[in-house]
C-alpha cells in the first residue's frame, strides 16, 4: 500500500516536472549521435544508431539483456571507441576532443566505481582532482554528500558500507563537478523501496538541471522517471518516443485480478459470457478457499459493476479485486517481440531468395 | 596525473602490500649486505652485494606492481579512470611515479644504512692500509672517500634505473590481466627471464644469437657497473626499456577501447 502512495506521488512529480521542463526542452542539443556502430571484431553490437537528445531531458535506456545498452553509454562516456559515426556532447566531438567532452559527463557505470580502501570523503575527493574541477571543493562535495544522503558515513571506509549507500557513493561520484550530463546505468539495482524512491527522486530533481540518461530493467522506474524512452534490441533503436505516447500506443484492453471463492470452471465461464470481456483466465487457488483470475476486457466498458452483480446471482463472494493497467512492460515485449519476428521473416525471405 | 599519483600512492598504505613490500625488501637487502659485506670476513665484497640485489627486485618489484592496473580492473574503477578527462598515457605515468616513488624510497633508505655501516666496516678492516698510504702520501682522504663513493653511487643509479624497467615491466603485465596471482607471478618469471637470458650463452653455439641476448640481457649491461664503470649506453638502455613497456601499456589499452 505504502508504495502505491509512493508511485502515486511520483506520477504527480512527475506530471509536474515534464510542465516545467517544456520551455527548456528543445532548447538546445546536448547529445547528438549519428549513425553509430560497434563491432567486436565480426560481432556487430551497435548497428547504425542515431538519436539526439536536448537540454535538460531525463531519457530512458530500455533493452533486454545484451542489447547494447551499456556499450552505449560506455561509448558515450567515451570508455570504449565506435567503428563509425559521430558523437557530440554539448557540441564536441567525441572523437576529436575526447578531455574537453569527457569533462561534461558524470557517470556511473554498472559497477560503482569505488576504491575499498578508501572513506567517502577521501574518494570524493580523488574524484574531484581526477576531473580537474574548479570549484570550492569543501564546500562542493559537502553538497553532494548532502544531496546522496552521505553525511552520516562520509569518514567511513567504503568497503565496510552496504550496497546501497554504494550505489549512493557511485551517484555522487558522477556529480562531481557539476556535469552537463549525466549517465547513469542501472542506477537503482541493489537499493531497498525507500532508497529507490529516493534515487528516483533525486534523479528527477536533478532532471530540471542536467540532461540525465538512464538504464534500467524496471519498466515502472522509466515511467515514473523518464520524459522520452529509447528501446533499443539487438543493436538497433526499436522506438524512440516520449513515455506517455509508448504507453498509449499500447493501450486499449483493460485488465483485471480478481478472486472469487467459488467453482473454478463455472466461474470461469461465467466471467467470459459477460459482455465486453475478452478474456478470462484462472491463476489458480492462492488462498484456500478461492481463485484468483485474470479478465481482459474492452477499455470502453467497465465490467466491475455487471461482474459483481452476476457473481452476487451465483452467490460466489468476491473478496478481491484489482485494476492493473497495461504497463511499459507490455509495450517493451511487444515492441521487442516485433522486431525479432520481422528479422525472423527477414532471414526467412533472404533465405528463399538464396534458395532460388 | 597527480591526482591518479596520489590515490596510488596513498593506496598502498592503507591497504597491506606497501609495508609487506618494504618489509621484505629491506630484510633480505640488509640480510644480504651483511652476508656479502660484513659476515664474509675477507671475502667481503660490495660489488658481491649489488650483484645480487638486482635478483632480489625481480622478485620483489611485482609485489608492488601486481595490483596496479589488474585490480582497477577486478574493481571496475578503471572505468572511472579511463572516463575521466585525463589520457591514459597520464593515468599510466600516475601509477608508474606511484610505484616508482614508493620502490626507489625504500632502496635509498636501505642504501643509505648500508653506506653507512660499510663506511665504518671499511674503516676498521683496511684502517692499517689507509693509514700507512696516508702517511706515505700516496692518498688522501678524499680518494678514500670517492673509492667508496664510486664502488656504491654507480651500482645504486644502475639498480635504480633498472627498477624503473622492472617496475614499467610490472605495470604492463598487470594490463594484461585482472588476476593479481597471474601478474605477480608472469611478471616475476619475466623479470628473471630478462635478468638470466644471457646465462646459458655458452650452451648456444650460434654467435648473432648469443650477441643478441647479451645485448638484451639487463646484467650483462649491468656488470659494467659493478666494475665501477659508468656506462652511459647501459643507462640508455634501462630507460628505453622503461619507456617502451609504459609505451605498451598505453597501447593496450588504447586497443581494448577498440577491439
């Protein structure tokens, strides 16, 4: 329940921020990529991907495992080279400024980039001198120590802490200085509920402020988060859309968890002949006494009030309903699902043509 | 640069390896100088000890460089390194002064014992002979002096630069792996082989092939030394060696943000 409230709270934020950040959007280009492309040798990881993202937007990162997400962002932040084609942060060239253009990125990679040995401070520290920043250092990193929630462990050593504040340490880390941009890949793997909303938070404060890209496996992360989505599979950028019209495009059935304490078949059957609904579907018996079931059914029509009356008829209580809407996860799979299928179909035809 | 030199620097510290370094190296340095020089009675020699010390660091000088850049890898903190808006050639040159700082400290600290000590031993061995020269004036004190300031100032700068080599050596094969077990180890084994690989010269019966490996051979160069010849080509050659493995470590990695 607590974190129903919280998600919900979010999407308020969120509503919020995106009224804000319109006049800024569009502004002007911080991140230009054309016609990118990685291979390891005849392995080709990245495969012609162009895509320009705008001051001060927060963009999500979507793949599956191994789509090349964090060749990405590694090549972004300039830690692995591309074959071909271009990349300008804030109007340098990657390639040919690569100091000058590494000095706008702060990023945290997959694995938080911490030194054991270390204390917070001390690494925060190094972190400040390695990226040559110009600042009142105290008074710099006690700022992101404030803004991480850090304060508490900053003259602990890093080894001794917990994956979380590790995590922190790693978000702080690619603060420092003050980027343009920042990148963060899997940003809140590892952290509980609360830490989560917090880094949630704090990533969309940071928003009205920097560019920020983010990657993630957590579907509801990018939409609570995100402005604009990127799904990218098998190297390629498979939709490049701002977060509600990805969610939009999908939507159209409405679904619903119910339990019901009564005969599974007849309840079943019963659900489906009522008008509107597409499907339903028995999950089985969770609790002793009842079933828990899955009905599709036409967004025009709500059939909460026709289902209760035909189950009160039958005399089967409902002890539980719930409305859950088509989510991110079902336009990711089914984006992903398509792309795989059409290269399917693709190899199938060279395959013929071959044959002839 | 300085900033990568600091953390490494202060690294090894705070964590076990810079005191078990230091610890070993200035026991067997100073156990060997004793059994070389003081213990040997009339078979003491300091050129016996320099000739051996070198052995020591190959042996020595992968304790410390073992962990340079295997361990960024482990740790995936090279990925805020190489991120970072300084060129790898700097964060290499970083991590050699590091290491270089902490090996060369130690060694002229167990140097400056030992001068110290052999001066005094010197003294009271040959005090008879120094004194009769003296007064027969054949020498003065000043020859006296520079006699043991060459027999131990040459050897010193050789082995000094000679652990620079061995120390870039170190730092390449730690590039190559992210096991601290496989860098310690390849680099000790490569060291000995680049110390040793003229020993078995007369075994081979090819001459270009045994000139070659006299030339590459870190102590056939370094013989010279012991004999209380500078050799400036030798110096050459430490520093070369030096700066074409740092060259290489650059190298590799520049290739794996391509491969």
């Amino acid at each position: 329940m607590m974190h129903y409230v919280q998600d919900l709270f979010i999407i308020k934020c969120y509503t919020v921020r995106v009224k804000i950040c319109q006049p800024i959007m569009g502004d002007k280009l911080m991140i230009k990529i054309q016609n990118l492309t990685k291979s390891f040798g005849r392995n080709i990881v990245l495969n012609n991907v162009s895509f320009e993202i705008g001051k001060g937007e927060i963009v999500g990162f979507l793949g599956p495992n191994g789509a090349g997400k964090s060749t990405t962002m590694n090549i972004l932040t300039g830690f692995l080279s591309f074959t071909e084609g271009k990349i300008e942060i804030d109007g340098l060239d990657m390639f040919n400024f690569p100091n000058e253009a590494k000095k706008s990125i702060g990023y945290l990679p997959e694995t938080p980039p911490l030194y054991p040995e270390m204390t917070v401070t001390e690494y925060l520290n190094f972190v400040y001198k390695l990226k040559g920043c110009k600042f009142d250092k105290k008074k710099h990193i006690e700022e992101i120590l404030e803004v991480v929630k850090l304060t508490d462990v900053k003259d602990r050593v890093i080894g001794h802490l917990s994956k979380g504040y590790r995590q922190r340490i790693g978000i702080g880390q690619a603060l420092i200085g003050n980027p343009k941009v920042i990148i963060l890949d899997e940003p809140t793997v590892g952290l509980d509920p609360r830490q989560v909303v917090e880094i949630r938070n704090l990533i969309r404060t940071l928003g009205l402020t920097h560019t920020v890209i983010l990657s993630t496996h957590i579907l509801q992360e990018v939409q609570a988060v995100c402005d604009r989505v990127i799904v990218i599979n098998r190297g390629k950028i498979v939709a490049d859309k701002r977060t509600e019209d990805l969610a939009s495009a999908v939507e159209g059935n409405r679904r619903l968890a119910v339990k019901i304490c009564g005969p599974e078949k007849e309840v079943t059957q019963a659900l489906r002949s009522l008008p509107g609904v597409y499907s339903a579907e028995c999950l089985g018996n969770l609790d002793a006494d009842s079933y828990s079931f899955v009905i599709e059914s036409d967004s025009a029509i709500d059939i909460r009030k026709p289902m209760f009356a035909l189950l009160a008829r039958n005399g089967w209580p409902l002890i539980g309903a719930e409305a859950s809407n088509v989510n991110l996860e079902d336009v990711f799979l089914s984006l992903i699902n398509n792309t795989s299928a059409s290269n399917a179909k693709k190899k199938r035809g060279s395959k013929k043509r071959n044959a002839n | 640069m300085f900033a990568v030199f600091k953390r490494d620097l202060v690294s090894y510290f705070t964590t076990p390896i810079g005191y078990v370094f230091m610890a070993i190296f200035l026991a067997i340095n100073g156990g060997l100088f004793s059994l070389m020089t003081l213990q040997a009675g009339s078979q003491s020699s300091i050129t016996g000890y320099f000739s051996m010390v070198t052995i020591i660091l190959a042996i020595v000088i992968p304790v410390l460089t073992m962990k340079s850049f295997s361990e960024e890898k482990k740790q995936k903190t090279e990925q805020l390194l190489l991120t970072s808006p300084v060129s790898i050639g700097k964060i290499v040159a970083g991590k050699f002064l590091s290491i270089y700082t902490i090996f060369s400290g130690t060694f002229i600290f167990g140097t400056l014992f030992n001068f110290t000590v052999y001066h005094e031993f010197a003294d009271s061995l040959y005090l008879w002979v120094v004194e009769d020269a003296k007064r027969a004036g054949a020498i003065t004190k000043w020859d006296v002096f520079s006699h043991y300031a060459l027999s131990i100032i040459g050897p010193t700068i050789a082995v000094l630069l000679i652990g620079a080599a061995f120390v870039a050596i170190g730092i390449f094969i730690s590039s190559l792996t992210e096991n601290q077990i496989v860098s310690l180890v390849g680099s000790i084994a490569i060291l000995l082989c680049f110390m040793f690989i003229a020993s078995f010269n007369n075994l081979i019966p090819f001459a270009p092939v045994r000139e070659l490996l006299e030339w590459l051979s870190v102590y056939s160069r370094y013989a010279n030394f012991l004999y209380g010849i500078f050799d400036p080509a030798a110096i050459v050659y430490y520093a070369s060696i030096c700066f074409v493995f740092l060259f290489l470590t650059v190298r590799v990695y520049e290739k794996r943000r391509w491969a």
